[in-house]
C-alpha cells in the first residue's frame, strides 16, 4: 500500500451547456483539495486526465489546472490520455510517482465535454478509439463497434438479449440514489428489452438502452503516500493496481474474451492477495451492456459464455454476492471520457468510508475497480481498501 485516497470531488454529469473543461477542472481541483484538508502549495505533482480526440478547441491542458490557484504555479502538471481509460491513466501515473518517491501528495483531475459537439463528429471522435484500417468506416460509430462484437457473442453463446436487458434495467435502477449521475430514472427491464421509438435499435443487437451516454463532467481525487495519509481525516488504500495493454486491432485477438481485462484481473488479485470473492462490489466499465456481460466472465466472476447467469440469478445485484456498479455505471451516470476512471475512483472512494448516500452499500471492506479503453484495449484495475 504505497498510496491512498485522501480526499475527492465531482460534478454532475450530464449536459453541462453553461460550463467550460476550464470551469470544470476548476471546479474540481478547488472541492477535491477542499475536501482533503490540502493546500494547494503542499501539492507535489499535477495529473490531468483529458481524452479530447476533437471534442475541445483547447488541446493543451494539462495548464488549466494551475487556474484553479496561483500556488500550483511551476509545479509539475501532465495531461495522459489513453482512450476511455484516461481517468485511470492519470490516477495510475499518481500512483507510479508516489511509489518512485518523486512526489508526497499528488491531485489528479479528471474532464471532459462532449456535449457541444455534433452528433456525427461525436461518433467520429470516439472511433478513433477503435483501430482505424479495420474499423475507421463501421456504421454507427463506436456503438456499431460493439454492436458487431454483441453479435458475434450471440453467435457464439446465444441470444443474450434478456441479459442485457437486465443488466441495463439494474444500472439505471442503481442510478437513482446517485447525485452525480446523467440519467436518474428507473427504466424497468421491460422497457429495456422491447425495441419502441423511444428505445430503437441502434448498431446489431444494441438498443439505445444498452448504450452509455455522451457526458460532460469532472472529477478529482488527491492522492498521498501512506504516511502521510494516516495523518489525515481519511485514507483509502490502494491494495493493488494493474495495467494490461492488448493489441488495438480486434483481428489479432479474440475479442469475445476480453483477455486484457482477463489478464489486469489477475495481476491486480494477485497484487492484493485476495480471490474475486472478498470483494464488496466492483465498479465497471459498462460503455455497453455487452461490455458488462462479457466482464462478468474476464474477471473470473462466471465460466467463459456464461456471464449471463451472474446477472440472471441476482448476483450483482445490489444485495447479491458481488454487486456491480451500484453508482449506476457508466449506463445511468454518463461518460465523460476523461472523467470516467477518476469518477470510478472517487466513487469507490465514498462507499468505503460511507459517505455513498443512497448509493451505499452495506459496511464495504474492499473495492474493485475495471476501466477500459477502447475494445478491451486499455485496461486497468484497481483494488481499494479503507485504512482510515
């Protein structure tokens, strides 16, 4: 345990038409070291997590969080990117600087702002995820990305439309109790199963209701070394944290196992000596209810194309053995590219020491967070424990 959560903020998520990304990593920086109990003059290092791709004029950011106090000024400030699983980049390259000694307290940020773009060139943006010789003409975007890879799995292990419907039906119900999120609304598994106007089909098997959502928003967590964050009113330990790279083209693996989020999994468990099933919930990266099934099965939680059992019979339900995304998940709360992984972080943060609201779950010991970037491309994993 070489580092710890000490304190956190985040904005809402959603259509933030009245905000800026400067406004917003403002915002942030100032609540989250607010809520630390920091100065910002004792901050070592700044990280900013900002995916763009397109989506902001300004691509030079890394600066903007010096906005936020004059004391930031010549301190050390980087912008990581690395698709969807920017937030967990930059909450990882924290870690990595405490443990190399280089830094004492770290703030890392995460934003972005989607919103204000067109509705086609946000498609356009997010594909440049994906792996663009094979993938750059796939109608509908990176939701047609995984709309094939939905379709193959159906091939494969059947239709899962039920599964899907289910796992969607327990994210916005979840989503309800959490402030932050986009979508507060119980959809109902119904709703979510049956193709209507309001939920049509939109790439293969996917229907609106399986897809994230295009988000604005924020998000900060402040990290320091153990020492020092037995000092403070609050320490949230990193038990583990792992960082598995996949092939970007889809060609080249099978991109129905997920092996990436496999292989993070398993170096993160073993990191922390622990099995799947000593921990309280997990948070993870459901760009799309196929993502979510499938992560069912990389992470050890079901047999390779059973992940629908694990949502069938109730087990990451809230009350079940291992409940999954009880903030809602990326499906109610939003997807701020950039903000996602701090979101998961700060998130996870707030269950284990109680301070969830709705959200909480009943005395959580440990924490595990998946955050992906791209097909299963970027994955990392983190295993959080309260010490404080």
């Amino acid at each position: 345990m070489t580092a710890c959560i000490v304190g956190w903020a985040h904005t809402t998520f959603g259509k933030l038409d009245n905000q800026t990304v400067e406004g917003l990593i403002v915002r942030v920086a100032d609540e989250a070291l607010e809520h630390a109990g920091i100065e910002a003059r004792d901050v070592d290092e700044i990280v900013l997590g900002h995916f763009n791709a397109g989506f902001s004029p300004q691509d030079f950011t890394a600066s903007l969080v010096l906005q936020a106090n004059e004391s930031f000024r010549f301190k050390p400030a980087t912008r990581v990117e690395n698709a969807c699983a920017t937030g967990s980049a930059a909450v990882h390259q924290a870690i990595k600087t405490i443990e190399a000694k280089r830094a004492r307290i770290t703030l890392v940020v995460g934003v972005e702002q989607m919103t204000r773009t067109p509705g086609a060139e946000i498609g356009r943006n997010l594909l440049k995820a994906s792996y663009l010789p094979e993938d750059g003409e796939t109608p509908g975007g990176f939701a047609g990305v995984f709309g094939k890879i939905a379709g193959a799995y159906f091939q494969r292990h059947g239709d899962q439309s039920d599964a899907l419907a289910l796992i969607a039906a327990k994210n916005h119900k979840n989503g309800v109790a959490n402030p932050y999120a986009q979508m507060r609304k119980d959809l109902g598994f119904e709703f979510c199963r049956a193709e209507s106007e309001k939920n049509p089909f939109v790439a293969g098997p996917l229907k609106r209701t399986d897809c994230s959502l295009v988000s604005d928003g924020a998000a900060a967590v402040v990290l320091t070394d153990t020492e020092t964050a037995l000092q403070m009113k609050r320490a949230v330990a990193f038990r583990a944290s792992a960082h598995a790279q996949d092939f970007l083209p889809m060609s080249k693996r099978d991109i129905l196992r997920f092996e990436g989020c496999a292989e993070a999994w398993r170096q993160a468990l073993a990191q922390a000596r622990i099995g799947l099933g000593d921990l309280s919930f997990v948070e993870t990266h459901d760009c799309f209810t196929i993502a979510e099934l499938i992560e069912y099965e990389a992470m050890g939680l079901t047999p390779e194309g059973q992940g629908a059992r694990a949502i069938k019979e109730g087990w990451t339900q809230k009350d079940g053995r291992l409940p999954v995304n009880p903030s809602g998940g990326l499906k109610a709360k939003g997807h701020p590219i950039g903000a996602t992984g701090v979101s998961m972080h700060a998130l996870t943060a707030m269950q284990l020491c109680g301070d969830a609201g709705g959200m909480q779950l009943a005395n959580p010991q440990l924490g595990g967070i998946f955050n992906m970037g791209g097909a299963a491309v970027a994955n990392y994993v983190s295993v959080l424990e309260r010490t404080r």
